[in-house]
C-alpha cells in the first residue's frame, strides 16, 4: 500500500502538482493524461526520485523515503536512461552490488531473471549493441532482481514496435509485483484496476478503466 497526502510539487514557481490525494492497494494501476499534465511526475514520486514540495508520500504507513527507494522500481521510457554498463551482465549486476549482497546471491539472482525470461543469450552482449525491445526487457530485469514490491513504468512503450511491445507487455502481465503504469496505450490498460486521469497537475478522475478511459476519449474529442 503506498499512500499520497496531500501532496504538492513546484518547480520554477510553478505547481506541477498539487492536492494529490490517494492510496493505492490495486495490483496494477494505469495513469493517463494529455502531455505536461504531471503524469511523469507523479510517476517518480513513487520511488523517491522526485520529492513532494509538501504533503507527503508513505510506503505502508512509513514515512522513510529511503523505504521507497528500496522497495519501489522505476523502468523509464527511454533505457538508454536506465542502462549504464557496456556489458548486459555488469548493468545487471551493479544495482545488487550496491547492496552489498554475496557473490554468489548476486550471481543467482540476474540467471533467475535472465531465465524467467528467455533473456540468457542476451548476458554476455554489449548493451549498447540491443534493439529497443531488447533494451527495454534488460532495464526491467535490471529492476527485477532488485526484487522491488512495486514497479513504477512511465510510458514503457512508446519506443517500442509492435512486437517488442507486446513482448513487454506478456512480461508484464506476468509480474507478482504491483505496477503502476503511465500509458497512452488505452488498450494497454482496459484490464487494470484502477486508472488515474491527470490534468493540469490533478486527478480529475478516478475508477474503474471503463469509465474513466471513455470519459478521457470523450474529453480529447472536444
Ligand atoms: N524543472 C521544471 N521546471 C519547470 N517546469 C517543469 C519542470 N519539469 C517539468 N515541468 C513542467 O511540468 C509539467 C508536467 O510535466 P510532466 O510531469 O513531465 O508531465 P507529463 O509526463 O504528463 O507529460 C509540464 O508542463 C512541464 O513542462
Ligand atoms: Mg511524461
């Protein structure tokens, strides 16, 4: 569960957001909104890379930012943000090392995920050397075996063609942990829980995709 009170962001004087107030138990939760209405914002707020003006952003009840950090993955849109090391394996491996784990767990950990899946041929490759897809599948193994309770994506697919996209979207589908994700892709998320609309720096709705994807398009036509 991760709860937003009351919370407001600036930037150069201005409020990107304000008055988000919210908690989120859903298993996956889709956000939509036109271009600069705060989506990519609220997006980071969820694992700490961007902190609230004011109010508040809280893992179960905890009030640690650093909670966040551990416990909540970010994929961005572009991997070439997220990926940093020449070699698949390395990039992999480094956020885990960071942890201080053993070798051997580290190890164990990125087979699992390159396994899970069907990324092994992909472990000894020059990252800079992949496709968008494939890319974009080892920014999120890089945050799999971080082992993270929730995954935040802002727009994962927009880079992607047709069948990379779907091969992101299986493994989403696949994913235990609860996600939370920014997407222009309507069709992406009819079978969410919940969806959030933004506009202008708030929630003008919230609910069940069905209503709230019809009265967006509806909106979009004005
Ligand atoms: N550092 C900044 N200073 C001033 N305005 C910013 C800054 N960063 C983002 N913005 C503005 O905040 C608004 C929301 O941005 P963003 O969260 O990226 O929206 P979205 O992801 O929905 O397109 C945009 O109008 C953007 O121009
Ligand atoms: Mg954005």
């Amino acid at each position: 569960m991760i709860t937003f009170s009351d919370v407001s962001v600036e930037k150069s004087g201005t409020e990107i957001l304000r008055g988000i107030d919210l908690t989120i138990r859903e298993r996956r939760v889709g956000v939509i909104g036109r271009n600069g209405s705060g989506k990519s914002t609220f997006a980071r707020l969820f694992n700490g890379i961007e902190v609230p003006t004011s109010g508040s952003v809280s893992l179960d009840a905890s009030g640690d930012p650093k909670q966040l950090r551990r416990h909540v993955g970010f994929v961005f849109q572009n991997p070439d943000n997220q990926i940093v090391y020449p070699i698949v394996w390395e990039d992999l491996e480094f956020g885990l090392k960071n942890l201080g784990l053993p070798r051997d767990e580290i190890r164990q950990r990125v087979d699992d995920v390159l396994k899970r899946f069907g990324l092994q041929h992909l472990r000894d490759r020059f990252t800079h050397q992949l496709s968008g897809g494939e890319k974009q599948m080892v920014a999120l193994a890089g945050v799999l075996v971080m082992q993270p309770r929730m995954i935040v994506f802002d727009e994962p697919t927009t880079l992607l063609d047709l069948w990379n996209k779907q091969m992101l979207m299986a493994a989403m589908e696949e994913l235990e942990q609860h996600i939370v994700v920014v997407s222009h892709d309507l069709e992406l998320l009819k079978g969410f829980d919940r969806v959030l609309h933004f506009d202008d720096g708030v929630i003008i709705e919230d609910g069940e995709p069905g209503a709230v994807i019809a009265n967006y398009v509806a909106r979009s036509r004005c």
